[in-house]
C-alpha cells in the first residue's frame, strides 16, 4: 500500500461497509459486482489490492444466519410441527437469502475495518 499523502476527511468504516463504499473518501464503489471487489476507487483512486477478508465473512455469515435458521426452524417444529416439506420450504430460500445478502454486507464492513485499522500494511511488509 502507498503512502497517503492526501488528506480525506474521516469515514465511519462500517457505515462505510455497509453501503459498499470506499474505506478513504466514503463516496467511490467498494464492489465491481456482487461480491468481487473492484480494482481502485473510481473517485479517490485508492488501490484495493490491500483487500482481502479470507474466509472471515464466511464463518460469520455461517454462525450468525446459521443461528438464526436453526433456531427459527426449532421453534417453528416444536410450536407447529409441520410436515418435513413445509421446513424445506421455508427455511431453505430464507436462508440463501440471508445469506447472500449477509455475505455482501459483512465483507464490504470486514475491508472497510481492515483499512481504518490498517491491518494489510504488516502483510504487505512480509511480502517484500
């Protein structure tokens, strides 16, 4: 990562992880597409190649919405007890899409943080 010489007003990194924007200006693109992260900020230039969340918005989105479902799907068969394909039903399109929609906000708030913190400059200094 090059050093920032410009001086950028401060952005709340998850406000700004939640909305998909750029971690520096808070105004440019975060994704390219739904969960590919762009090049460069179209609007500061910032370069994303520093951003990489690994598996982590994964494991949270399988824990949290995970949670969620299980506990939803328990309840519902203890209270109701519905027949087996009535679960399929329900759970499984709710869960795809509480996922899918989980996955994009918590990546986009995982990079934001990793920026604010700075936390890809002691990585890319073992690289070199």
């Amino acid at each position: 990562m090059s050093e920032d010489k410009a001086i950028w007003p401060p952005v709340e990194p998850i406000s700004a992880g939640l909305h998909g924007r750029c971690p520096r200006c808070g105004e440019g693109r975060l994704f390219s597409g739904f969960l590919t992260v762009g090049k460069r900020c179209m609007n500061c230039g910032l370069d994303y190649s520093y951003a990489d969340a690994g598996d982590g918005p994964a494991v949270f989105v399988i824990l949290i919405i995970g949670f969620i479902i299980v506990g939803l799907a328990l309840w519902v068969e203890v209270t109701l007890s519905p027949p087996l394909w009535l679960h399929f039903i329900l759970w499984i399109p709710l869960a795809v899409a509480l996922c899918l929609t989980a996955l994009r906000l918590i990546k986009g708030v995982l990079l934001t943080l990793q920026y604010a913190n700075k936390a890809a400059e002691g990585r890319l200094d073992h690289e070199q």
